[in-house]
C-alpha cells in the first residue's frame, strides 16, 4: 500500500487513517512531501517541523513500514516506482481525483478512500496555538 502527505504535526487523524491504510495489507509505505513542496501547498509559514523531523516521527509508528520523501507538485514518480497493490488517501480526496489512481488500476491495483476523523488536521492545530500563543 502507498499513500503520501504533508504530515506535519502529526495528529490522531493521521495516526488512525495509517493505521486504517496498514489494515488495507502488508506493508504500508508513505510518501512524505519534502519542506519546498509543503511551503508550494500550504504556504510559506509551512512546514511547521522540518522533512527530517516528519520522517522520524511517522517512521516511529508501528503501522508505517517505509517512509519516503518526494518533491514536486505530486508523487506520481513515487508511486510509478512503487507500484503499489493499494493506493490509499483520506477522504478529502475522492477516487477520481487521486494522483496516480488510474496508473494504479491499470495494472489491477486498488485505490481507496477513507474517512477522516472529523475535528482533526494539523491546520486546525496550527490556528489553535497560534491563537493561544497571541493570547486569545
């Protein structure tokens, strides 16, 4: 299984949706956006913890076996060397809209799906501490 993100301040929807994702088979890899395609997505104050940071903390989880970074705009690259059996993302992202999708069934991989745990991302977070740290 393959999916892939920014995973910056890894939060309890991310750790459920890998462990979701690892449920799906036997070796779950995930493709790690790198620090300049973060800034590119979310913004120049992003990422909030650097690319080394982000891998050592996913590659800690008991559900992630391979952790590896990418640049770019997207992983296509990644996941064309990959050939994952499952591609895996959360449900911000509808199938048809998932890089690498149609790649992936055409040699009869699967591609899911899953729900996100509603409340939780790390943009939320952000704005929280930002606005505790600014005394609101």
């Amino acid at each position: 299984m393959f999916t892939n993100g920014c995973f910056d301040l890894l939060h309890y929807g991310h750790v459920h949706y890998l462990e979701q994702a690892r449920g799906l088979g036997d070796v779950l890899i995930v493709g790690v956006n790198d620090d300049r395609s973060v800034r590119r997505l979310k913004g120049a104050t992003r990422p909030i913890q650097s690319l080394h940071d982000r891998i050592r903390v996913l590659a800690a989880l008991e559900s992630v076996d391979w952790v590896v970074a990418f640049g770019g705009a997207t992983p296509l690259r990644v996941i064309r060397q990959v050939r994952p059996d499952v591609l895996v993302k959360g449900g911000d992202w509808t199938v048809d809209r998932m890089v690498g999708g149609r790649f992936v069934e055409s040699y009869g991989g699967r591609v899911r799906s899953l729900p996100l745990v509603p409340g939780r991302s790390t943009t939320l977070l952000a704005r929280r501490t930002t606005r505790q740290n600014a005394g609101e």
